[in-house]
C-alpha cells in the first residue's frame, strides 16, 4: 500500500492531491488506509505535507519553504487542539461536579 500511495503522490504544493482522490485510485472506499500509510512513509522518511487550502491534499514537499509551512500549520493545530481539551476539561469538570 505504502508503495502505491508514494508511487501517486506528486512534488510540490501545487499538485497536492486528496487523500479520497488517492484512495479512489487505489479501490479503497475510505482515506482511513491512506492516511495510515502516509503517518508510515513519513516516520520512514518521506517529506509528506498536507494542506487545507487549495489545492487541498498530501504532497511531497520540495523546498525548506514547504516545509516550514507545514511545520507552522502542525504547530497551529496543536495548540487549537489544546485549547480545545482545555475548555472541554473545564466545561466537563463544571458540569460533571452538579
């Protein structure tokens, strides 16, 4: 899988593809199996960003500045998704202690 996946990725941030187009190509009826596969090109080397602008998709990065985008843009739904478990925390402690 991780072969077919990384054979139908393109370089640079302008031929992103989405992962249900990738999917699609490989017969799978989800991205689930896509994006399991990207995570593991990844941890083996693979510079593969993603984007949620048009064009929206995974790619493989080309230059530094792709990819300090990307590390940018992770670092940015890090920190929403903390805030989001902090108020969660908050709002369930309050309503779990009536």
């Amino acid at each position: 899988m991780r072969d077919k996946v990384i054979s139908i990725l393109q370089h640079g941030r302008d031929k992103a593809i989405r992962g249900s187009e990738i999917a699609h190509r490989l017969g799978c009826k989800n991205d689930r199996q896509v994006r399991l596969a990207i995570r593991a090109l990844i941890a083996e080397g693979y510079p593969i960003a993603s984007t949620t602008e048009s064009p929206f998709g995974y790619f493989i990065v080309t230059d530094k500045q792709e990819a300090e985008v990307y590390a940018q843009t992770l670092r940015s739904r890090l920190i929403e998704d903390a805030t989001r478990r902090r108020d969660f925390l908050r709002s369930a402690g309050r309503h779990l202690e009536k």
